[in-house]
C-alpha cells in the first residue's frame, strides 16, 4: 500500500490553451520507507496516471539535507515556463543527535527532471 501525502498540482500548457488540452501534474510524497517524490497527469482531474518517481539531479552525497527523508513539495509555475519547488529535506539522523530540516529551492524546465535552482545556468 503506497502512503500519499503532501502534493501540489501545475498546470502544463499555457491558461489561454482550451479546457480540453490542458494537461495537469500533481507532485506529491511517496512511501513512509522508502520516502520519494512521485508524480501523475490528469486532462480532466478526475482520472489521473501514475508517472512514477521524479528524477532529483540532486545527490544526497553532495546536499546531506536530503540525507534524511524529504517531502512537502510546493510548486509553481515562473511566467518564464519554468518551475520551481520549495522542498523540506532532513539531516540523517546517524550523524546528528536531534532533528535538522532544510528547504531547497529546486528548478525544472520540464516538471520531471528537477535540479537544485542555484546550479542552473541560465
């Protein structure tokens, strides 16, 4: 049984794009022990498709504030087209005796490739 928790839902096309063509993603916590980010589209809100886990092109290794477990993803869509996502990321606790959380600010051009905002060039 999957655990669902916090999501947020982008819009892909443009708001001036028909109801009908509009195509929606809903970001969301995925799995207590396994915790991941995972995604799924919906044209009507109503059905929706699990896509799978969002590829993160950012390394627990090199950022150990996604050592932990990570979740809470808030999107938003720039009026460039790009989007960004504000997502709360834990320490591991081995190497701390209390509880430490961060927020990393990570961009996409796509809402499925994600990378930390300030390593992009843009």
């Amino acid at each position: 049984m999957r655990a669902r928790t916090q999501h947020a839902s982008t819009r892909l096309r443009p708001p001036s794009t028909p109801p009908s063509a509009r195509r929606e993603q809903m970001i969301y916590s995925e799995s207590l022990s396994n915790q991941h980010l995972a995604y799924a589209v919906s044209d009507d809100l109503y059905t929706w498709k699990d896509q799978g886990p969002l590829r993160l092109a950012v390394s627990p290794a090199e950022h150990p504030w996604l050592g932990g477990r990570y979740g809470a993803p808030y999107v938003w869509r720039e009026p460039s087209g790009c989007f960004l996502m504000a997502l709360m990321g834990e320490y591991s606790m081995s190497k701390t005796a209390y509880h430490q959380s961060a927020i990393g600010l990570l961009a996409s051009d796509d809402g499925e490739v994600w990378d930390l905002a300030a390593e992009r060039r843009q």
